[in-house]
C-alpha cells in the first residue's frame, strides 16, 4: 500500500505556473472607480469584521482597498489589517510607522512572486503607517503537507459546501488537475479559511473594524470564512459583513455576489485566456502533475 502522502505529491513548476498565471497583474492602466466607493464600505458600519473579496489580477480592487484603509484609518476606525497574501504568524507589529518597506516586507515573509508588492504594498503601508498592525491570515506553508492528508477537514463543512469546494476547485484550475488531487486540494481551502477567520478573530477590538482581505471566494458567507467563523467561535460571533469587487463582464454587467453584503463593480478587465496560457506553460515545464516525483504544496488562487 502506498504511502497517502505521496499520492498527493504536486510538480514545482506546475503550482508555479498556476500562481504565476493567477496572480500576477498584466500591463494594464487602471480605469479611476468612483469616489463614492468609501462611502459605501462606510455604510456597513458598524462592523466588528470587514471581509473584502477581490479578484487578484484587478488593480481596481486593490485601489478600492486602499481607499477602505484610508477610509477606516481617518475614522480611527481600524483595528487590523489581515491578509490572505501573508501567512499565520507573520505581522507587522512593532515596526515604526516610518517603517521601510522592505522592513515591511521582511516582517509579513513576503512572496514577491505569488503576490506583485507593487500590487499590494501601498495598501500594506497606509496601514502600517497609521502604526494599524497588519497580520498574515493565511495556512502557513510548513503545515499544508500534513492537511492534505488529514480527513479531519472533510468534516468542518457541509456536504453541499464540500461538493461545491471539489467543482471549484477542479474548474479553478482548468481541469487539468487528476482527479485523485482534488480532495487534498479541497482540505487545503478549508483550511485556509479556518486559520483565516482564527486570525481575524483574535485581531478583534471592542469599538473597531478588522479588515481582512483574501480572494473572493474565500469570504462569501455560503463558502468561506463566515462558516468556519461559526464553527470555530459561535460563543463570539461578531457583526460580519462582507464586500466582493467583481469585474464587469464584456457587456458591462455584474452580477451580485451570492452571500456578500455589498457587490462593488469595477471596470472589465482585458479579454485572457488563462486556461489556455496555463497549459501551454504547463506542457513545457513537466508531462504531467499526476507523473511528476518532484513536490510542493499547492496554494490555488481563490
């Protein structure tokens, strides 16, 4: 019997690619949103817990965070800023509010390569510089080995939501997953979500506003972090609301968020075929993920 471990072995260079192509920006001059945008994250107010879901490669919805740190600092309204693009443990407390960035960046394990500084460093930074502390939300690294083995994460959600997970999954990386990855992959967003509402909860501050900002699909109510909130901490649910940026599509419209208190439209994004591009970087760094010996652990973009 082979060991359940090594079943899940994934190939460097194809979760290398995957991050590459997911959350990297393309050249693109941002489109100015609308400057009633701050006023309208000011309206879920009074919010024990903030989440905002974005789209990684929108510069738009990371404007649209700045201007919710801004927001919040001027109202001395922020208590923590939390991050999916930095890992449990790491934060930015104790630095000086004139702080370097690179200090900054040393401080959050920064990985410049899944996630661009020049994206999020500004966001990053109007909080540190208004000495709000800035803390890592995510499933650290070291720990995704052993998760995805553990069947104790098939249990923390419904069946429905379990099932829903597996189809995202699968759809979210193009169908060129093997089939038998999916459940070690579906435990890993799980997890995710769970250290990620673990971390927002222990930033809580009577009077004050978390922010926490992650990928869309980590903070709607019907999958993400708001179940594993309920379930980790019942006995001390707070006011939680929750804002998706979305994109417009190619005629313009957005359709709002299932589970999300606000869906803020931004401008459409230039037509990609991420998919395609994938699997063309995919084919000339290895045959195939299922045949690859060498092994990382995956962090799909969602």
């Amino acid at each position: 019997m082979s060991n359940p471990t090594s079943r899940y072995k994934l190939n460097l260079a194809f979760w290398g690619a995957v991050l590459a192509l997911t959350t990297g920006c393309t050249t693109f001059t941002p489109v100015p949103v609308p400057s009633s945008n701050p006023q309208t994250l000011l309206s879920l107010l009074p919010s024990d817990v903030l989440l905002m879901g974005e789209q990684h490669d929108a510069p738009e919805h990371q404007q649209l965070q700045l201007q919710a740190v801004q927001a919040l600092v001027q109202r001395k309204q922020l208590a923590a800023l939390v991050l999916e693009m930095s890992e449990q443990g790491h934060s930015t407390k104790g630095l000086a509010p004139d702080a370097s960035e690179n200090q900054v960046q040393q401080a959050l394990g920064w990985n410049t390569q899944a996630w661009p500084w020049q994206t999020y460093g500004p966001v990053v930074m109007a909080a540190v510089q208004a000495q709000v502390p800035v803390l890592g939300g995510n499933l650290p690294h070291a720990q995704m080995r052993s998760v995805m083995t553990e069947v104790f994460w098939d249990t923390r959600v419904s069946s429905d939501v379990l099932l829903a997970q597996r189809e995202a999954i699968r759809a979210g990386h193009c169908n060129l997953l093997p089939p038998e990855q999916i459940p070690a992959m579906v435990r890993i967003q799980i997890a995710r979500d769970a250290t990620m509402a673990r971390t927002t909860q222990q930033a809580l501050k009577a009077g004050q506003t978390v922010l926490l900002i992650a990928g869309s699909a980590h903070v709607v109510r019907t999958v993400g972090i708001p179940l594993h909130w309920t379930t980790l901490h019942a006995d001390k649910a707070p006011l939680l609301k929750v804002v998706v940026a979305q994109a417009a599509d190619a005629g313009g419209g957005v359709t709002p968020v299932e589970g999300a208190d606000i869906t803020l439209p931004t401008p459409t994004r230039p037509p990609r075929d991420v998919c395609a591009e994938l699997r063309n970087q995919w084919q000339k760094s290895t045959p195939s993920p299922a045949n690859s010996k060498s092994s990382t652990s995956p962090e799909p973009n969602r």
